[in-house]
C-alpha cells in the first residue's frame, strides 16, 4: 500500500480548515490501509492532534522560502518512510516539501483551499516545476485558476470538502447553563481563525447592532489567531455585552448544538468546514457570498447568503431567521440532509484515492518512459 506524507507549515497556535482537512485526510486514508505521515512545526496543535490520533508526525521548523536545512529533513522522512507522494498544505510547503519531493523523484499534490497562489512568474515557476497537480474544493477557484492561463491541461482537480457524521451528545443544555446566556436570549455562534480572512469585524459590528436595538442576541466567537487582541480591543471600545471571545476549543460540535443560528462572516473562503458541521447538527447558517458557499448553501432553502462586509446584511438574515422558527427549522433539516449525504468524508475520501491512482499511474508510466 501506498506511504503518504502531508506536509503542513501552519503556525504553532493555528488550527483552521486547511489542518483539519489534512488531519481529517490522513486518519481516513489510514482507515482505508495508506500508511499515512505528517510533517509539521513542532510543538505546534498540528502535531497535538495528530498524536491524539495516532498519526506519526515529523516536525521541522519551516523557517522561510530558503530554508534548506528543512527542505532536507523532509528529504530524510521520504527515505525513511519509503515515501510515495508529498500533499502540500501551503504555498510554503510548496517550496520547501515541493522542493524535496523534486529532489527524490515523488510526485507532489498541492491542496489549496483558498485562491492563493497569485498570477505572478515566480508562482508560475514553483507551480510548474515543484508541484505534479493541484487540488481544490470548489469550482469556482478552480475556474480563477484557469484565467492565469499557464496551468497544463487536468492540472486543477476539484474534491469537495467532507465532515464526519455529527457525534450524539446531550451536554447542549449544560454548556449553554456554562455560557452564562439567558435562557430567553438567542445564541449566535461563529467559529474560525482570527484573522482578516474571517472578517469578524463586522460581525462584531453586527453585534453593536443588536445592542442598539436591544435584541436578546448573544454572539459566541471560537477560534484563536494574530487578531485577537485586535477584536477584544474593538469589543471594549464599542462596549459590547453581548458578545465574547472563547479562545480555540476541541469540542465545538457541542457548541453547534446549543446554537440558535451559525454565522460565517469571511471576506474570502474555500469550501468551509465550520458550515458543513453546522449544517450536519441542523443549526441554521447564514453565510457571506464567498467562494464555496454557493456550492454548498441554496439561498432561503439550506440557508442564508448576506454579501461579504455587510454587517446590516448579517443583522437582517438573523432577523429573518428568528422571526419564522417553523421556517428556519425546515431549512436546517434541508441542510442538514445535504451536508450528511453529499459531503461526507467518505465521499472525500473516495474521490481522492482515484485521483492519487491516475497519478501514480501516470507518473510511473512517465518515469518507465524516461528511464
């Protein structure tokens, strides 16, 4: 069977959907019989969670673009595990893990969950020479990608995000007791990394909103990231009661179930994660028009789609939502029928192992060819 090595530079304290796909990844690959290898920054949740789940994980520092001295520990990993295939988690990787995989002759896969690779030469080059394909989650940056024009043929490949079934548990009730909201007040949460990516300044905006209006709303924000001390900073000069900042936390399906509504507030995303979840518990999502979200979310059907950076939009569908229980109780079971049917990680998975199969197949008749 085949020996694969992800390879993600995230930093120490990051956890966001690009590492839970590549955790999500290597456990179901594992389950299928692939010997399954992590490459991260050390002492980083990455790697936490990749012990927690039995993922044998390498660590090197991943200084910078030139950081040769990591570029040949991941060279020493693919001999000592007999690598077969590099997947690539950031555009970092890409250099560093794309660069060892040229060096040693293995095909490498880049997962880019957002349009980041920019249409610029040097991109062109590492993109062309470094990588054997491209994996995304949606279409619509696959059909970005297409406009720079320099991509081969069958380069980009399009594999929908998967979540896991959503887990039983009956501890909604004490957690929101935990919360210290009142039992008449409406639970708002929103879930990512703190970073500008999330636009979650304007769901604080949202928040003074409906402080103004005196609505019995509480906003709960999970995640943690460069930003934090920005957002609380925001919340104290508005004098925000109705909103707090959580911290990252393990268990957020539980949080999921004692949500009254799911708010996705980013100015720029994949196919995100945290709204699949949301959907699979029945918690009914508003999110921003990024992206993703169309492929995933009907409009006033399987959810809610506000324009990005639009905190009025955001007030309104939570005010539309609220005011028709029955209503937004049939678009959660239509969301949730569809995220627990078509995205799953099953489906995910299988899709990616025949993709992984045409490239080794291809890559070995080219090599046979060239030898």
């Amino acid at each position: 069977m085949r020996n694969i090595l992800f390879s993600d530079s995230c930093r120490k304290n990051c956890w966001g959907g690009v590492e839970k796909w590549v955790l999500m990844m290597a456990q179901s690959l594992r389950q299928r019989g692939y010997h399954t290898y992590l490459m991260c920054r050390p002492e980083s949740i990455l790697q936490s969670k990749a012990s927690e789940n039995a993922i044998p994980a390498d660590v090197a520092n991943y200084t910078n673009s030139f950081d040769l001295f990591t570029v040949l520990q991941i060279m020493q990993v693919i001999h000592r595990h007999r690598i077969d295939l590099i997947v690539c988690a950031t555009n970092l990787d890409i250099k560093l893990a794309g660069l060892a995989g040229k060096l040693t002759g293995i095909p490498v896969v880049s997962r880019q969950g957002l349009a980041l690779i920019k249409n610029s030469y040097k991109y062109r080059f590492l993109v062309r020479h470094f990588t054997t394909s491209i994996i995304t989650n949606t279409d619509s940056i696959k059909k970005q990608y297409e406009t720079y024009g320099w991509f081969p043929p069958d380069f980009i490949k399009v594999i929908p995000n998967g979540i896991y079934p959503p887990q039983k548990t009956t501890v909604a009730k004490d957690l929101k007791c935990k919360l210290q909201t009142s039992p008449s007040h409406k639970i708002i949460l929103s879930a990512g990394r703190l970073n500008t990516q999330k636009g979650f300044e304007y769901l604080i905006e949202t928040a003074q909103m409906a402080q103004a209006t005196q609505q019995k709303w509480d906003f709960i924000l999970l995640g943690s990231g460069k930003l934090e001390v920005e957002l609380k900073n925001k919340i104290s000069e508005l004098g925000l009661k109705n909103i707090k900042l959580m911290g990252f936390k393990k268990n957020i399906h539980e949080y999921y179930l004692c949500a009254d509504v799911f708010v996705l507030s980013s100015i720029a995303e994949g196919t995100p994660n945290v709204v699949l979840e949301a959907m699979s518990y029945k918690c009914p999502v508003i999110a921003t028009d990024v992206d993703g979200v169309k492929d995933i979310i009907i409009n006033q059907k399987s959810g809610w789609i506000v324009p990005a950076r639009n905190s009025s939009a955001i007030y309104h569908a939570l005010q539309e939502c609220f005011a028709d229980p029955e209503r937004s109780r049939k678009i959660a079971e239509e969301a949730c029928y569809i995220a627990c049917n078509k995205y799953t990680i099953k489906n995910t998975t299988d899709r990616f192992i025949e993709y992984i199969t045409q490239i080794f197949a291809k890559y070995e008749k080219d090599h046979h060819k060239n030898a």
